[in-house]
C-alpha cells in the first residue's frame, strides 16, 4: 500500500514490526524523487557519495558543488504532495546548483521503470514505495547502493528497523525518506458530536460507534475501494491485531498460506463491516467506484451531513483533508486503529529513495533525503512523517501531526511494515491482480472467505515463486 500518497495509493502509504514501543506510539497518537550531465571541467568525479570539499548552502548536511549537472527523479506522487516534494527538490538545486526533474511514475512503479530502462532513459533516482520492489531493483540490476555520505546520515539519523528496510543482502540500496502510520482512523467532528458517538478502542466499539453514526443519518464508513491498496491495509490492521506478529512476519514472507484459518478469521472480521451496505458510503459499488483522494474529502465535505462520518488510512490523509475547509484537529480528527484481538495494530508503510544511475550527484540527492534537513522541509508543509529522528516534532504545523510523528519515532525499531509492500509486486502492489483485486471482489461479496481465500493463495504462491 503503499505508503504513502499514492493515487494507485495516494500519499504515498509508502511502513510500510509491533511490539511494545509500537503500542505505545499508538497510545500517543491517541493521545492527541535525462541521465545525468556530468559537471563542468575535469576534475573526476567519484560515484561512490564522496561529497568532495567544495559546498554550498547551510544546513545539517555538507552538499558538493553540482553546477552543470541534471538529474531526473521518478516517484507516483501526485497533487498537493508532489508540489511538496519539488519545494524540496528546489533546495538541494539551490545549495548545489544542480537541476532536478520531476518526473510522474505510474503504478506499478516497477514496471514503469523496467520501460525507462528498456528505453534507455531510466531516472536518475527513483522513490520505491515497496520493500517488494527494492529488491526487484537489486535483483534486476537496476540499483546502485548508497555512498558513505548517505550512510552516514542514515547511521545518524535512522533507527536500524528503518536502516534494515533499505537493505538487500546487506547492502544499503533504500533511503527511506516518507514514512506513513497506516494505523488511523480519521472522523468529522460534527458528525460524531451530532450522533453522540465517542472514539472506539476496540472493534466492536467500532461497530457500535459505526451504528451510532448511522442512526444519526450520516452513513458511517468511506472506503476508497476503486484503489486496491487501501483494502490491503485494512486487512493488514485487522489481522495484525488478531493473529499476531509472528503470524503477521510468516504470512508476509509466505511462509504460511492464505488459507489458513487466521486468514479467515480476518476476513470474516472484516465482513462485519464489509458485510452491511448501510454502512459503507455508495455501498460496495460505490466504495469501489471511489478512488482514495474522494474517500477523504467526501468525509469532511457537505456540512453536517457528508457522505460518511469516517474514512481509514494514514497520516497522508491531512493533505487530502487540506483540499477541504476542515480543520485538523478542531473539524477532522482521529483516533487508532481500534483493537481487533489484544493489542491495537500499529503498521507502517514508507517510500525509500534509489539510485538508479550512479553519480555524484545523484549520491548527493541520496544523502541530502537522509538528512533532516529535507525532511525538515516538507514536515513544514504537512500530510508528511519523516522517519528522521532528528527531525524536530516542532518542524510539523499541527499537534495532530506532532504527535504521528512522535509516535513513529518512539516506535524504534518496534513496528510492522505493511504487508503488502513487502510481497513480490505481482501480488502485492499491481492494479487489477493479486491481493488488490482479490480484497475488491471480497468487498464486493464479502459471503466468500473461502473463494478470497483460495484466490489470494493461488495468486501469492504464483508471485512469490516468480
């Protein structure tokens, strides 16, 4: 699911391992990137992330002197948070003087890739929003591992959980830049004061705080089901908080089937919900026929009478909210995914950027995304999470935010990327195949545990053997 804002995902999504700090982080959050010119004269060039001795700029990080030299940074990102990320595209062209392009990947991201390449045209950098398919890109031979300058600022700046997800056989190939707590659920105020409702812990709170709501008038639950990513995150929270961790870790390496009678038992869960058309906004038709952006702003849009009262996903939800005139905090709020078994779920999605032709540039733009410097920068604009520890939490414009923020953080090394992202892209994170389209027919006809069941183990087994 990606991480992030998406519009396969939108923001990403993007993670994408809970344990006791996790938990804690949820109780917090309760609580409140044309080949590369090569620079001008003769000096040589080392592509190894040398910075060199000559640098412009202020900041935490020391950038070299890249005046002559373009780059081309691919990523899905779209809207409100692609024009975030070329504000800080625009700094690292003023304390370098190189020039970067933006350049609009389609999803699957992989694949859209593999025809640059073939084309002979890749990007210089592209944002991977998959575990999944850093490793396709290591595998492939697309990839060129990170520099000392970059692994510096990782050792810095990064918890190892986050380090690790960036790594293929030991190497550091992925700087995660966007990190994403997929673990949320956001609510119209009004909506909730009107009914009477109260934030849910568990749920079956959640279903009776989604009657509540209906009974008010307001149909309860948006789900943007035309994107199939965020039906992969809705199963990964229920299951994670029913089945475990350990069986969150084997299922996501394949290690047990998707038959298996945990599987069925979040899907059954899941049906609970799926299940009443009463509560879905447009019903499943209409939950499919709506894409992630229009499933948040159809919540907090329409007055005291929206189309739905809630909406699941992410942190990155608060760009989308910002299309709307409701406030964060005060109009739209949120609370943590609620309990399905012991523990409320806590996972993670994120986008790592990768280098895919090797320079000195291209290093530079690497270490400069790992310093907080960058991260720093977009924190600032909103509908973002670094998972840059030294990123101050009064770099984010909100209290709502501050404290996603410091939960992620305070997580550590204690969290679960999602699932999705770490499965063979075939599966996991390809419009129309796999997981997304199995968990589409399943909220089309939520009846059929078994049929999804034995469609999403045909599917992984095909991928993960691929």
């Amino acid at each position: 699911m990606r991480s992030s804002l998406r519009t396969r995902r939108s923001p990403g999504h993007s993670t994408h391992r809970s344990r006791r700090a996790a938990r804690a982080a949820a109780a917090a959050v309760a609580a409140g990137a044309l080949a590369l010119t090569a620079c001008g004269g003769g000096d040589k060039e080392d592509n190894n992330g040398s910075t060199g001795t000559e640098s412009r700029g202020t900041g935490s990080v020391t950038l070299p002197k890249l005046d002559g030299a373009t780059l081309e940074v691919a990523a899905v990102w779209t809207g409100q948070e692609q024009a975030n990320f070329k504000k800080v595209l625009a700094e690292f062209e003023k304390r370098t003087g190189a020039k970067v392009t933006f350049v609009p990947a389609q999803d699957p991201i992989i694949n859209f890739l593999g025809s640059k390449i073939a084309g002979g045209a890749p990007p210089d950098v592209a944002m991977l929003p998959q575990v999944g398919a850093i490793k396709q890109a290591v595998d492939k031979k697309w990839a060129t591992p990170v520099g000392p300058d970059a692994q510096a600022q990782l050792a810095k700046n990064y918890a190892q959980g986050w380090q690790d997800l960036g790594k293929v056989d030991g190497k550091q190939y992925g700087v995660y830049y966007k990190a994403a707590n997929k673990s949320l659920v956001w609510y119209n105020d009004q909506v909730f004061e009107n009914a009477g409702a109260k934030e849910p812990k568990t749920w079956k709170d959640f279903l009776a705080t989604a009657r509540t709501v209906y009974d008010s008038g307001v149909t309860p639950v948006s789900v943007g089901g035309a994107d199939g990513w965020t039906l992969t995150d809705w199963f990964e929270n229920v299951y994670l908080s029913q089945a475990g961790p350990e069986k969150y870790d084997q299922l996501a390496r394949h290690e047990i089937k998707w038959t298996d009678p945990s599987v069925k038992d979040a899907l059954t869960t899941l049906a609970q919900l799926w299940g009443d058309k009463n509560y879905l906004a447009g019903g499943p038709d209409g939950a499919l026929q709506t894409e992630f952006p229009a499933s948040v702003t159809q919540t907090f849009t329409g007055g005291d009478q929206p189309k739905a009262g809630m909406v699941f996903e992410g942190d990155f939800v608060a760009v989308n909210i910002a299309e709307t005139k409701a406030e964060i905090g005060t109009d739209a709020k949120v609370f943590p995914f609620p309990a399905v078994g012991d523990k409320a779920p806590v996972v993670s999605g994120g986008d790592a950027a990768v280098i895919l032709k090797d320079s000195k540039a291209a290093q530079a733009l690497v270490t400069f995304l790992a310093s907080p410097d960058a991260a720093t920068i977009q924190a600032k604009l909103g509908g973002y999470l670094s998972p840059n520890k030294r990123v101050e939490p009064s770099a984010y414009p909100n209290a709502v935010q501050r404290k996603m923020a410091e939960a992620l953080i305070a997580a550590g090394d204690d969290f679960r990327f999602d699932m999705s992202d770490q499965a063979p892209q075939a599966f996991g994170g390809t419009p129309g195949k796999g997981e997304w389209k199995a968990l589409q027919d399943f909220l089309k006809n939520p009846k059929d545990v078994a049929g999804t069941q034995a469609k999403l183990e045909a599917d992984a087994a095909a991928a993960y053997k691929g």
